[in-house]
C-alpha cells in the first residue's frame, strides 16, 4: 500500500495523525532556563496548525561546564512550563517529543578566553586559537546521568517520545568524529569507541522512561565537508544506534565548518539531504525522520511515497507559516507563506534575540502582535507601493476589515523582490512575490497598477498613508557610471550582458549577480571599494558560507580595496595602495547599492495626520524590515 504525508502511523507505540514533523530548534526561555511564556505560545501555534509531532529544540541537561545555549532541562522546576508546552500541544492532537543535549562543546560562542570542553584538545569554532578542554571519564559520566535524569523530567512533563541530541558537531558528534576526537582511551579510537558516549546516554534514557515511550537520535551520517566523515563511516553508525534499540532515527547533513549543508539557506536546493536519508533508510529497519528544504508540497509528498523517508520534517517553513499542514491537506497551497531561506530566524538567534521571521510578524509573538479583530469600524488606508511593504500594509489592512488603495507605478506588484529573485538560485523570493500577490487579490485589495503618485495626482480622504515606494539604484558620481549596466536590470531580465563581466560592488545584489553570470559560463570579475566581498551583509554566517562557496565554485574573481576611479563601455579603472589597474571587459553592472524613494514624505505629512514611511522608503535593507513595518504600521492603528 502506498504511503502518503497524511497516513496515520506509530513511532514504536506512539501514534501520530500525519507524517509531517516541526523540526527542532531551539528557542530562549527564562532567566531559569524554563520555557517562557511567548515560547509556549509558539510551540503552541504549530501544534494548532496541523502538525502530527513536534521535536522541541535542544533542552541541555546540566550548566556544569558550558553556559546554556537556550532551554534546560535539568531541574524539577523546569517541568511546569514544559508540561503546559506539552498540554497545549496535545489539544490539538500534536504528540511532543523533548529533545535533551548533553552540550554545544567546541561550538559553544562564550569568549576568547576561557577554553570549552569538548571530545578532544581541538580548536574551538569561533576561536580556532583557542584549544579546548578534553572532558575526563569522570566528567562523561557526569553527564551520561544528567542525560537519564532530564529523560525522567521530561516523563514527568508529559512528553511523548525523547530525542538525543547527537548531530550537526555538537558535543556527541564531536565523540564521533575523528577530525575533533583525538582520545586514547575507551572513548577515542574506534568507531564503536567513539559512539560509547552516545550509546551511554540511550542506555540513560532508557532507564528513565516507561517501555512505551519512544526513543530517537538526531544523527550526522555524512558531514559533507572534505576530509570529514562520508556515508561509509555513516551507515555504520546507523548500525549501530539501531542495535542500541533506538526507535527511530532522525538523518541529518553538514556541521559549522559548511553550515549551509545542515540548516537551509536560500541557496539551497530542495531536498539537498535525500541522497543521505535514503542511504540510511535503505539499510535500517525503524522509522526515518529527514528535513532540508522539503517545504515545497510535491517535494515532501514524493519523499514519503517513494519511501525515503517515514516522517517529513519542516523547520524554517514552520517559522514562516505554522499552518502549512493544514494548508496543504485543504489543496490551498497558494496561501502558504514561503520560507525564503533568508536565515533572518538564525541570526536573530545567534545575535541573542529569540526568533524573528522575515515573513511572518507574528513568530514567537503570536499572542502579543495578534491583529484586532474587525469591529465594523470604517477606515481608509492609502498604499503608495506595490512591494513586499505596501502588499503586506495592504493584506493587514484588509484583514482588520478596512478599504484599502494601493497605487503600483510598474506595471506588476513585487518591487525589489523581483531582483532580489532573479538568480535562478533564488527562486523562493518569487514565490513570496507570488503568495502575498494572491493575498491581495483574495482580500479584494483594489489594486492601481502603472499608478505613479505625485504631488499633482494626490488626492482623497485617507485615515492612514502608507509610503512604501521603495528604492532606486544609486548612481555614483563616477565618470562613466552612466554607460554601466544596473544589476537591478540584468536580475530582471531587462538587460543582457556579455561574455566578460566587470560587476561594481559586492554587497549581496553584486555578489549574487556575479554568481549568476559566471553559472552560465561568464567571465566576472567584482571590483569591491571594502577589504572583502559581503563586507556590509547582515547576513547569517550559513548564508555567507554558501554564497562565498559559490563565488568560489563559479570562478568568480574578486578586486576587493579597490576603488572605482573611470568607467567606460569596455574597462573599469581602480586605485589600490597607490596603484591605478584596469579590467578590460565588455559589460560593467553597476551594484552600488539603492537609496530610498521618500520624495512624497513632507508633502503627505502636510496633507493627512497618519502617514507611516516604511521599507525601502526609510532605507534600503531587508525583506525583514519591509513585511514586519507594513504590517506593524496597519497593526497599531486605533
């Protein structure tokens, strides 16, 4: 019988209504280390939205010897808020599975100074220079308990299976590599030694929970980065946790030194980690839970009918619509909001915040940034761009049951996205083009395209004016500059360019621009005033990884220091440490940067007592910053 993303299953004893997962990550709690309050309320969401199981992010089992990364679970005062997050998600007939970590090891970021424990004395990631602190036997089993401990805790709480956190080169993978695990004694050498950790704490778990209750292992059967473990190594891990009597095993890809191979950037191709997860489904016998960039509905469907994998996990995609299980198991695929691989979730998260989504306001604020419900009240709200700020100011308005008019100057609605999207690597920015585009439309948002507002055309009684015009490319004051090619126009299809290409800045639209041309056999080179390319990103570091091993792949060359003195159609003339150097080529794209179109600002402060500037209008930055001020704009009016 064939299997399907909606079949109901059983993990060992425990039974689930789909096969659809929120895969771990984790979250910040109290000062205690509990869940807080805004966290329940996520955990909650996704539940509410359909899927089958949720797998908490990491809950460390002790402080002993690393700072906490995120939540804990090693105290009897950390099972109330784990059990209201558990109960909450039961009632919508989620099962929960707790994951428990023993530590970050050499991945912990503290400081430069004090040396983290780890398997072996290896470099620590963040600090290469600083050498780590090989864990004693003692301390192993230390923690070995702590692990069967929490697994009592998280019983205690409710939960219905446990997961152990072993993958990705944290602190159990760390055991199991050989590159970070240079051990003499029973916990080095050979594989099965250095699995003997691992294997310790299932033993713990085991101890700790009832017969019934499932237990998984989050994995790295190949870490796909040169020199590192490959599948050979990784099937026999496998082996070797199912013979330990786990219940399932959870595959992952990748660890920091390639990021990007194990959490999804915008780079990535859908189902990257498949080849893998079918390696390791064809020789186990219990279930596969597998992830990467599985959020395209067909993509997900496939995996599990060509028997892949058992369970599909959504990580990202859960962030940037909680309600894709449902959406999908109602044929109203179009109203998913696409994850865009951005990786917004990952820096907010690594920069000490808790999680934001690019296109999702109200992620880990569900409760505190729920719109008003519609009360009849009439209100009209003016939209002054079509890009992703004034669509998504225009579907909040909609939503709280206002009239809304929303004036377009091109011919279509997208903005920069349309750009931001034209590398054929960044297709999932066209499908938010796409998603919040049908938004509008089903909202009834009256649309005014090829719609320029000016001074001589505003006009109309508005409670709110919302400008969203966007931004332009900048023209530098270059000699020359007139005769270059806009990267916004090439990315757009609007102008070509030929065999040898000169590309002026390597932000992200340059960088990702050179990228493109060089993957259809261009000859590029970027010309960059800053000391390296990506200098000003605000980016995640998996993101720039992946970009950078692009530009590298793509024989993309790079002049970095060097600033641009003369352009003419055929060369580029640069200064650099008192030398003046000249590229000849055949195209020069210019990606400079955009400065913000905010011409209307005072005259629209003058005309109407609402006006909001948001997006690009304010300056140029992020997705981010344009969903979350057009929505937040419309938000709070009163």
């Amino acid at each position: 019988m064939a299997k399907s993303l909606f079949d109901k299953t059983y993990i060992g004893k425990m039974k689930l209504k789909n096969r659809i997962f929120m895969s771990p990550m984790g979250t910040t709690g109290e000062a205690d280390g509990a869940y807080c309050n805004e966290g329940i309320d996520y955990f909650e969401e996704r539940a509410k939205g359909g899927a089958g199981l949720i797998i908490t992010g990491a809950n460390v089992v002790s402080t002993k010897y690393e700072p906490r990364p995120c939540t804990e679970l090693s105290d009897f005062h950390h099972v109330e808020r784990l059990n209201m997050l558990i109960e909450r998600c039961h009632a919508y007939g989620a099962k929960v599975c707790v994951q428990l970590s023993p530590g970050l090891g050499r991945q912990q970021f503290t400081d430069p100074f004090t040396p983290p424990y780890s398997a072996g004395s290896v470099g620590a990631f963040w600090f290469p220079d600083l050498i780590c602190k090989p864990f004693s036997k003692e301390d192993i089993h230390y923690l070995v308990e702590k692990v069967g401990y929490s697994a009592s805790l998280a019983v205690n709480a409710g939960a219905d299976c446990v997961e152990l956190h072993a993958y990705g080169g944290y602190l159990l993978d760390q055991f199991h590599s050989v590159q970070w695990n240079n051990r003499t004694d029973e916990y080095g050498g050979t594989l099965e030694n250095r699995m003997r950790f691992t294997l310790e704490c299932i033993e713990a778990i085991k101890k700790n929970v009832p017969d019934t209750m499932p237990v998984l292992v989050k994995f790295t059967p190949h870490q796909r980065v040169e020199g590192f473990r490959t599948i050979d190594e990784g099937i026999e891990m496998a082996k070797i946790l199912e013979e330990a009597g786990v219940d399932a095993l959870h595959v992952d890809t990748g660890c920091y030194e390639e990021w990007f191979q194990a959490i999804t950037t915008v780079y990535s191709k859908e189902g990257y980690k498949l080849d893998v997860q079918k390696a390791i489904k064809d020789i186990v016998s219990v279930p596969v839970l597998g992830d990467g960039n599985l959020k395209d509905p067909e993509v997900a469907k496939k995996a599990v009918e060509d028997g892949i994998l058992d369970y599909v996990g959504l990580a990202h995609q859960m962030l940037a619509d909680p309600y894709w299980p449902k959406k999908v198991k109602a044929h109203h695929e179009e109203d998913i909001a696409p994850c865009v691989g951005c990786n917004e979730c990952l820096l907010a998260g690594f920069s000490g915040k808790h999680y934001y989504c690019a296109v999702n306001p109200l992620c880990y604020a569900e409760k505190a940034y729920a719109l008003p419900l519609p009360n009849g009240q009439k209100r009209n709200v003016l939209v002054i761009g079509g890009g992703p700020a004034g669509m998504m100011a225009a579907i909040t308005a909609k939503r709280r049951g206002f009239d809304v008019d929303l004036y377009e100057k091109e011919d279509k609605l997208g903005g920069t996205l349309w750009p931001a999207g034209g590398p054929d690597f960044k297709a999932d920015v066209l499908k938010l083009i796409k998603y919040l585009e049908t938004q509008c439309k089903k909202l009834d948002v009256n649309i005014h395209l090829n719609s320029p507002i000016t001074k001589d055309n505003l006009e109309g009684d508005y409670d709110k004016v919302i400008l969203a015009a966007g931004s332009t490319p900048a023209m530098p004051p270059i000699p020359g500059i007139d005769t270059t090619v806009l990267a916004s126009d090439y990315l757009t299809h609007q102008a070509t360019v030929g065999k040898k290409v000169v590309v002026i800045g390597a932000g992200l639209a340059g960088t990702e621009a050179a990228c493109d041309i060089a993957g259809k056999d261009g000859d590029v080179t970027l010309v960059e005033m800053c000391p390296d390319i990506l200098f000003t990103a605000n980016h995640c570091l998996n993101n720039d990884q992946h970009l950078r091993k692009m530009v590298k792949d793509r024989g993309v060359k790079v002049e970095a220091n060097a600033k641009v003195t003369n352009i003419t159609p055929t060369s580029v003339t640069f200064e650099r440490d008192g030398q003046t150097m000249t590229l000849e080529c055949d195209t020069v794209l210019n990606a400079v940067g955009f400065r913000p179109n905010n011409q209307l600002e005072d005259l629209l402060d003058e005309k109407y007592d609402e006006v909001a500037v948001i997006g690009d209008a304010v300056a140029p930055r992020k997705i981010l910053t344009a969903i979350h001020e057009g929505y937040h704009a419309i938000r709070v009016m009163e």
